[in-house]
C-alpha cells in the first residue's frame, strides 16, 4: 500500500518514514499543506497521515479541499492537540481517525491498519491495461505468460504509468515521485529500461513508449 505522510517536523518524519516502511508501506512525503494538497492531486494513495499544524495550509484545510472534490482516500490526523473540539473538527471535516502526539509505533500502525482495513481487498489494488495487470499489495507484475516481483522503485514507477496509462510523465515527476532527493534524469531512463524488458519477456501487449519532451508514455504497442 502506498501512504501520503504529510508532517513539516522533518525528524518526526524521517521516523515515521521508517516505521512505516518497516510494516511494508511504501511511503511519499510533504513539508506543508500546499504540497501535500499537489501530491494528492497528482498521486494514487491507500491513506494519508496529515497532521494538522502545518505551515502554508494546516491539515484540516487540506482535509476539506480533499473532500471537498470527492476524495474518499482514508486519512489519519496527528496533532499534539488534545482537545475535544479539535477532535470533532477533524472528524466531522471528513477524517477517519485521530491520534494525539505523543503515540506508541504500536497504536499508529494499529490505527493505519483499521483505517484501510479492506482496502487491499478491493478492485483497486490491482491495475491492469492491456493483458498486463499489477498488484498493489504483492508488487507483482504479471501476464498470461508469467509474472515478476518488481523493486520498489520500478513498482512506483509503474504504478504511477498504470494511473495516468496513454498520458505522458516527465522524468521530473518520476524523480519527485519515486526518488523525493537528489538524482539525476538519467536514472529514470535506466529504471524505464528495466521496466520495458520485463515487459518484454511477459510478452506484454503495451510498451513504454519515450515522448517529448523529456516523458514517458504507457500505451498499446504500435
């Protein structure tokens, strides 16, 4: 499953970071509001953690604007409030769950579990186009004639292809996507590569196909 952290404290983050993916999420971030708000327009998630006191806009802003366009994805407010009327402001903006600052690793991925419980089970948690088909929650790519476990990075990559499948994405995306630090375009024409042969020897019917300028393309094979 893949979250959306969004917490402007940076070493908090880091070891939410960690622990997160230490129970098998892959895991993007945010410093601000504005920025959670651009990668959640942009990205697929399972579940957002949002705390609420933000610079830019604070989580309960962002929560609105997601709710607001019919964004249904389970969110998880942190806040080192403890009071009752924040609580029902959270909830009633459209969250799911609330949990105070400080917390166990223990309850927060109790509470990430509950939060999403059926969400692997449901038809979005695999994607599929042409006769190739990806499983959000096994990281297997497969088709009539086989299948592979992709790294981390070629399932985001991938999944990110499948969501936006006949649109192009520019390798900037890609990098602020998958990498979130610094690196260079090139290797997500190395990664890109990876992920063509793999498709290849699955004898998929749709390729990764270069467009200008400087993008990428899931389509039917010409």
């Amino acid at each position: 499953m893949r979250f959306l952290l969004a917490e402007d404290e940076r070493s908090l983050s880091r070891a939410l970071v960690a622990i997160l993916q230490r129970d098998g999420y892959i895991v993007d971030t945010a410093y601000d509001g504005e920025q959670a708000l651009t990668l959640l327009s942009t990205g697929n998630y399972d579940g957002v953690v949002l705390d609420i006191m933000m610079p830019k806009l604070d989580g309960i802003q962002v929560l609105k604007h997601l709710r607001d366009r019919g964004d249904r994805t389970p969110v998880l407010l942190l806040t080192a409030k403890s009071e009752i009327d924040d609580k029902v402001l959270g909830l009633d903006s459209g969250a799911n769950d609330y949990l105070t600052k400080p917390f166990s690793t223990r309850e927060l991925l109790a509470r990430v579990r509950a939060m999403t419980r059926g969400q692997s089970a449901s038809n979005d948690s695999v994607l599929q186009f042409g006769n190739i088909s990806l499983d959000r929650t096994t990281f297997s790519l497969s088709s009539p004639t086989g299948s592979f476990r992709l790294a981390n990075k070629e399932f985001a990559m991938l999944e990110l292809l499948l969501c936006n499948a006949g649109h192009p994405i520019t390798s900037q995306r890609f990098l602020e996507r998958v990498w979130q630090e610094d690196a260079e375009a090139e290797v997500v024409l190395i990664y890109i590569s990876y992920l063509q042969k793999k498709l290849d020897a699955l004898h998929a019917d749709v390729c990764i196909q270069a467009t200008e300028p400087d993008s990428y393309i899931l389509e039917g094979c010409p």
